[in-house]
C-alpha cells in the first residue's frame, strides 16, 4: 500500500533531478566563500576588565570563606 507524498512542495523544488540528486552548477562554491573581512574586530576585553572580574571574584570567594569560618569558630555566635 502506497500512501501520498506528505510534502506536496517536494516536487517544486527547483535544482533537483529526479531521482534527489543536485545537478553541476547548482551548489555554491565550497571555498572562498568567507574569506572577505566581516566587518568587526575579532578582540576581547581589554586585560584591565578581565583582572577586576577575576579580582571581585576572588575577593568575594575569600569573604565568603572567613565569614563561614568565622561562624564555624563561633564569632558570630
């Protein structure tokens, strides 16, 4: 038993033979298609930004720590 093609577009696709396959010329070149610039300088941040992060980071990390160990040894009983 043999149902209906449930994509009814599938027959309208332009560049398709027959049998599915894509005809020469109809693909894009492979190579040099993003070789041009794109428009935007690829850099990060600059190493100022990155060290405050990392320093507000580690700052939060160790007042974290003492205020555990501070309740462990019972300063903030």
């Amino acid at each position: 038993m043999s149902g209906s093609n449930p994509d009814p577009y599938e027959d309208k696709i332009t560049g398709l033979e027959p049998g599915g396959g894509v005809p020469p010329g109809e693909t894009p070149p492979g190579e040099s298609s993003t070789a041009g610039p794109q428009g935007h300088d690829e850099g990060g941040p600059r190493k100022g930004t990155q060290v405050f992060w990392l320093s507000a980071i580690g700052a939060g990390v160790l007042l974290t720590l003492l205020f555990f160990i501070g309740y462990i040894v019972g300063f903030f009983d």
